[in-house]
C-alpha cells in the first residue's frame, strides 16, 4: 500500500511534466514556423 502512495503522485507528476514539454515544443515550433513565414515572405517596404 505504502509503495503505490509513492508511486500515484510520482506517475502524475510524470505526466504533467511531459505534456508541459509537449505544450512548451509546440510552441516553439509554432515560433519557428512564424519565424521562417516571415523570412521566406519579407513585408513590402511601403
């Protein structure tokens, strides 16, 4: 019993710690992509 006290939180913190990465990744991505957009499609100098 004692053990699986242990082990629940450890599992959940393991969880939100890699959809939290998950989440930061695809933001970065996102960013990267934005990024590359802009560069490939400079604005018109008015």
């Amino acid at each position: 019993m004692k053990e699986s006290m242990i082990m629940l939180p450890t599992m959940i913190w393991a969880t939100l710690v890699k959809k939290n990465l998950l989440d930061q990744s695809l933001e970065i991505t996102k960013d990267l992509i934005l990024a590359a957009a802009e560069l490939e499609d400079p604005p018109l100098a008015p």
